[in-house]
C-alpha cells in the first residue's frame, strides 16, 4: 500500500470514526472560511522537507484559501532573519526554528504556545492528537521550559548512511556498531587507495558544533556543561570523546575541516568515503539517482555507540505562530501548522522527500523497505538528548565559539585540552552576562 | 559681467544631495555611533543599557579584534602592491599604438572580474579550488602536481583568498591607470621618446606623475575595499578554517549578525571607519603633495 493511499485510508477511517461524534463538526474548510483571503509569511529552507511541504502546498490554499508566501533563505541566514524581523515588528508569522533557536524565541515572546489555539474550539483540529509526535522530538523542537511552543515539522536524526558494497568488498557484512569498532577495525581497513572510512562534516559554521563537536562529546559521556551550568568540556569523558575525534581524523579525507553537508554527503555519493553520519534528511538525496551513485549500495544504521550508549546527533525544526501576527494570520498559520504536521498528511509528506514526526506514519513494518532510514531514525528518537546542543538563547553566541575553537582543534593549532578551557571560559563569560549564576534566570537548556 | 547666483539657488541644487548624504550616510552613522556606547543585543533587548565607552574598551584590548585586523593588513599589504604592479604592466601594454581591436577586446574582459558579484567570486573559487573535484586541482594534476588542500589547510586558505582578490582587482586597478596614462600630453611623450630609448626613465620621468592622482585614488579605493572585504570570503571560507581568513569585516559580521551584538559591533564599525579616515589622510597628505 503507498503512502498516498494509506493516508487517504486513514482520514476516510478518521472520517468514519468521528462521524459520530460531536467532533465531526470540525473540518478544514470551515474553520478557515473566517481567514479566507489571509496571507502568511514564513521562512523555508532549501531542503527535502521544505520542497516537500511546498507540493502540498496548493492543496491547503485551495481548501482554505489561506496564501501562504514563503521565502526560502540559506540555513545560515535563516535565524539573522527572523530575529531582525521579529525585533523590527516585521511580517514573518510563522517562526521557523531550529530546535537550538527555540529557548531565544520563547523568552524573547516571538512565538506563542499553542496551548493558544489548541483550547480554541474553532481552531483545534480534534484529529491533531499531540502525543502522535515523538515525546523526544515534540519536545526539544517545539518545547521550552515545559511549554509547547511549536510543532516538529523538519524532523532529523543522526544517522550512518554506509555503502553497504565497499563494507562488503572489505569483509564487512555489518556496519560498525560502536565507535571503538570505526577506530580499532572499520577505520583501517576502508582507508586505502584513495578512499576513506569516515567523512565528518567540520566545517565552520553550526556543522562544526553540532555535526562534529557534539557528535563526540555525548557518545562518550561528555557534555558542554554541568548540572551547575559550568564547563563541562573539560571533564575526562568530553576530553576522551574529543581525542578520539582528533584521532578518527586519520580515516578522513584531507581537509575534512572545509566539509560542509554537501561535502559529506558528495564524498558518500560519489563513493569516495565508505560511511557518514549525516541528519535523516539527506536519505532523499543518497537514494536519488540523479545525486547519488550508491544505489542499492545505499544502506542505512543507527549512529555507532560510545561508552555512555548511542546518544546521536538531535537536530530539525518545528513550526510556530508568531506573537507580532495579527489574530488572522495567526489563525491561519496555526491551521497551516496543524495541517502541515498533521497524522493524516504525515505519509504524504514522507512519500514527498519530508520526515515527519508521528510515530503513527512508521507503524507499518513495510515501509522500512521502501525508507531504509525508518528503521534507524525511529531507533535513534528513542535514544537522543534534547539539549544535545543547549538551547538557551545564548547559544547563538556560544556556538561561534565552538565554532572557532572546534576547527583550531581538529588543525592543531590548539591541543584539545587548551581548546576546551578556552571554549569553557568563554562559554562561562557569556553565561555569567546572561545571568545564570546570580539566580536571575533558571538553569534550562 | 560677473553674475553672483543668489544662495537661494546654490542651496536648492546643492540641498538634494546633502539631503541624500545625511539620510544614507550620516545619520545611519550617527545611530551607529549612539549604539555603540549601548550594550545592545537583538536577542537580549530587556538588558540594553548605556555603557559608554566599554564597548570601545573591549574592541581596543580584544585580541581577537587585533588578529584580524593583522590579517587584513597582511592581504593588503602583499595583495595591493601586487595588484599595482600587475596592473601597471598591462596599463603600459594597452598605452602602446596599435592593435587596437585587440586593444578594445582586453579593455572589455578586463571589466568583467569585477563586474562579477563578490559573493559569485567567492562560490566560484570554492568550486574551482576543492580539493577533489575542483578544476584547478585537476590542471595541476596535469603537470604532475598532487592535489592542493586550498581551502581546508589555514595558510593556503588565506593565500587562496589573496590570489583571488588579486585576481578580482588587478583589472581595476589596470583602468585607472590606463585612465592615468591618457592624460599624459603625447607631444611629452614623444619629445621623451626621442631623448632616451629607456622605458623606464619615461615611465620614471614623465608617466609616473601623471599617474599620482590614479594612484592615490587606487589606494584610498583599495583600503577601504580590503578593510570592507566580507562576501568573497564569506561564500569561499566563512572565516575559516579555525580563524585563518577572519578579515575584519567578517569579524564585525559575526559579532552583529550571528551574536547579535550590535553595540559590539558597531564600536568595532567606528573604529573600523576611524582607522579608514586616518589611511586615506596619510595618503592625501604623502602623495598629493607632490602633484599639487
């Protein structure tokens, strides 16, 4: 059965079952018929869940005749903007946010909790059932401080895309299942005649900090800061996970430190690095023929294992209504947001390259063959940790520091413990600025 | 018959202008000088307060301020003086009689690196310059030269970066002087010409005053677009690796627009200025003094 008609199958069967009920009141069409005409401002990316939302588009605008204008923006751009706009009462009203974004938009009161339109009657889709939505993901994309701001929309977890065919050629029938296993194994026998076990994605920028940074601090027991918010970096499991990065560089390709996504996921494409761990977003791409050469090649695990367990990379985005919206538009962003993220869309938006957040859509076994990701994503939102990178608004400015001291570590210009004190001290300064160890601002990250 | 033209009329042509300038240059400035004595954080408004000059304080003993303001005076210092040399080489070759056609076409290309958007150079060189795929490995490949880590090793990066602003910029600089040396007088040229056969000597002698003024304008354009330097090394590095091409202008970028400290920011943007308003007089005061 294809996405497409188990999705129609399962809005018929809703449709059946809430026919009987004081709930079958409630349909799209009405509830947006006050908002008809409204136009909604939202910020997308130039990625596989955006471009897939973008099809669906025309079915809520017909529906509704809400027009949602969209402006696609490069991630890095994407918080500068919103920021700036929101600051200057600007047009946005809908809040794209990266789960590291969302503690800086709820205490600034860009976004409003969706308990706002959830307790509305006219507004709330009865079929929403918010615990579909992963409890992690739900969570740490659209939670803050035990609020519920936002709902998962552009869903990632870490993951090891593999070429199954180079393992296979190297006595592999498994990819590696713990870390120790790339360094001691995996690692010395893919890296020859040009090619590479490993490609990190290390460049500059966020990729730095949550790609590579993070990847090995949590695996290991690592962590960036203490219960009591100090520098945890350097403690002796962050430092253990931080000297193994530096050393599993011997398995990358040259210049690893200049590889952004593109990068990562062009050397697995290509053939050139046996395995990669890269966010569930980017399966649209390794299994596309036009962006890939793996083929059936393509396979897809879990993140290996640390000593402290598996806790993978935790990135995505959830969607909110923004406060400087007027009441229309937030009505009618809320009912996008609804609908966009909804269990009865979730198949289509995961037949159109997105992956969604219900749990619901990766119930059928059959699909894992169809979506080799499934089987490890669902796995690994079961083992993540929310503040994988804190998400407190100082992270726009502790980040650039990892950023920066991150890279000097991988070139050796800094020995990691020396990068980790200045990464700690400076993380402490802006935190003491910030007011966390005075008592002025709760300790939530 | 002199005819005094009334103020009146002075002020209405000259009032759109200053009117213009003071909209778009000063009063912008002006904000950004207020905010400068502010601790003003897009992210943090409920603590902005008046800090008064703590902000400059910070920016004068920051070390990081000093290292990227080492490194944009290190790219001037080795692109510019390149930049003049090559471009003096080709103002002199198109000065010459004949060819003109070819002469034309030249003139044409020459425009055309720095008609090229600076964040297009900088995408371009990413692209060219990779490591694996990249086009200009795969020359080097051809005479037997392995790969070259432009991007991802830290000095290459910053060199990369300056062959590429060389590149962009020796064109520029070539016009200005091939506009410097059609104002030379031909009958001076030619009375040199039959005076000495020395290329130099009438380089030395007779053209080189004459290309004072370009000169200078070359220099006080060429500082403040190195001090200004951000997209073409925004889009080829992002500062990176570690900090190896952080310019100043990529530094205050940081600080503003993904820190979100614009007090910070703009007191590093004034004292940015600052130093530009003292290159551009120390080099009015040294070299225009010989052509006045």
């Amino acid at each position: 059965m294809t996405f497409k008609t188990q999705a129609s199958a399962i809005a018929l069967a809703a449709t059946a079952v809430l026919g009987a009920s004081p709930a079958s009141a409630w349909s799209l069409e009405e509830a947006a018929k006050p908002y008809a005409g409204t136009e909604v401002e939202v910020l997308f990316l130039d990625r596989p869940g955006y471009a897939a939302a973008i099809k669906m588009l025309p079915e809520f605008e017909a529906a509704t005749g809400i027009k949602i204008n969209i402006t696609t923006v490069p991630y890095e751009n994407a918080l500068g903007e919103q920021v700036r706009d929101f600051v200057a009462g600007g047009d946005i009203d809908i809040a794209l946010i990266d789960l590291v974004w969302i503690g800086n938009f709820a205490e600034n009161g860009w976004i409003e909790p969706i308990e706002k339109f959830t307790a509305d009657p006219a507004l709330a889709d009865p079929a929403l059932e918010i615990d579909d939505f992963f409890p992690l993901v739900l969570n740490a994309f659209g939670g803050w401080n035990g609020t519920i701001y936002g709902l998962p929309f552009d869903n990632y977890s870490g993951l090891l895309f593999y070429n199954s065919c180079m393992l296979k050629d190297a006595g592999f029938d498994a990819p590696p299942a713990t870390w120790q296993e790339v360094m001691d194994t995996y690692g010395p026998a893919l890296t020859k005649d040009g090619k590479y076990a490993y490609a990190l994605q290390s460049k500059r920028n966020e990729t730095q900090s949550a790609d590579s940074f993070a990847r090995f601090l949590w695996p290991f027991g690592g962590s960036f800061l203490t219960a009591e918010f100090k520098s945890n970096l350097n403690s002796p499991e962050s430092q253990a996970g931080l000297k193994f990065r530096q050393d599993l560089m011997k398995f990358m390709p040259e210049g690893i430190v200049a590889y952004d996504h593109s990068e990562a996921v062009n050397a697995l494409a290509q053939g050139d690095v046996a395995f990669i761990t890269e966010w569930s977003a980017f399966y649209s791409t390794l299994a596309s023929p036009e962006t890939s050469t793996l083929g059936d090649c393509l396979a897809v695990a879990p993140e290996p294992t640390g000593p402290a367990g598996r806790k993978p990379a935790l990135g995505g985005f959830s969607l909110a209504v923004a406060t400087q919206a007027d009441d229309a538009e937030k009505a009618a962003g809320w009912l996008f947001i609804q609908w966009v993220t909804s269990k009865a869309n979730a198949g289509k938006y995961l037949e159109l390259g997105g992956v969604p957040a219900r749990q619901s859509a990766y119930a059928d076994p059959a699909l894992a063959a169809t979506y080799k990701f499934i089987p490890a994503l669902v796995e690994s939102w079961q083992e993540g940790v929310p503040e994988f990178r804190p998400r407190f608004a100082e992270w726009p400015a502790i980040t650039e520091i990892v950023q920066e001291w991150g890279t000097k570590m991988m070139l050796g210009e800094v020995t990691i413990e020396e990068g980790a004190k200045v990464i700690g001290e400076k993380m402490e300064a802006v935190l003491a600025e910030a007011g966390y160890y005075d008592g002025n601002k709760p300790l939530a990250q | 018959m002199s005819t005094r033209i009334p103020r009146r009329t002075i002020a209405a042509f000259l009032g759109p202008a200053v009117f213009a300038l003071a909209v778009v240059g000063i009063v912008p400035l002006l904000y950004a000088l207020w905010k400068s004595l502010h601790y003003f954080n897009l992210t943090k408004l409920a603590q902005s307060r008046f800090v008064g000059l703590d902000n400059y304080a910070f920016v004068l003993t920051d070390w990081v301020f000093w290292q990227a303001m080492g490194r944009t005076a290190t790219l001037f210092i080795i692109a510019v003086p390149v930049q003049i040399a090559l471009g003096l080489v080709m103002a002199l070759v198109l000065h010459r009689p004949g060819l003109t056609l070819w002469k034309t076409l030249t003139r044409l290309s020459l425009v055309l690196p720095m008609a090229t958007t600076y964040a297009v150079v900088g995408l371009l060189a990413q692209v060219m310059l990779n490591l694996k795929y990249g086009v200009i490995n795969q020359m080097l490949g051809w005479i037997g030269i392995d790969p070259i880590n432009f991007i991802g090793d830290p000095t290459n990066a910053f060199l990369a970066v300056i062959l590429w602003d060389i590149w962009q910029w020796t064109p520029f600089v070539a016009l200005v002087l091939l506009a410097g040396l059609s104002t030379v007088p031909p009958e001076i040229e030619e009375a040199a010409q039959l005076e000495t056969k020395s290329n130099w000597t009438i380089l030395r002698h007779v053209q080189l005053p004459y290309l004072i003024p370009s000169l200078v304008a070359v220099l006080i354009l060429r500082t403040a677009d190195t001090l200004k330097l951000f997209d073409m090394v925004f889009t080829m590095t992002r500062g990176g690796p570690g900090a190896a091409t952080e310019f100043i202008a990529v530094l205050i970028e940081r600080v503003g627009n993904r820190q979100f400290d614009i007090g910070m920011a703009s007191a590093q943007s004034i004292i940015m200025l600052a130093i530009t308003i003292v290159l551009a007089r120390i080099y009015l005061r040294l070299f225009y003094r010989e052509v006045r």
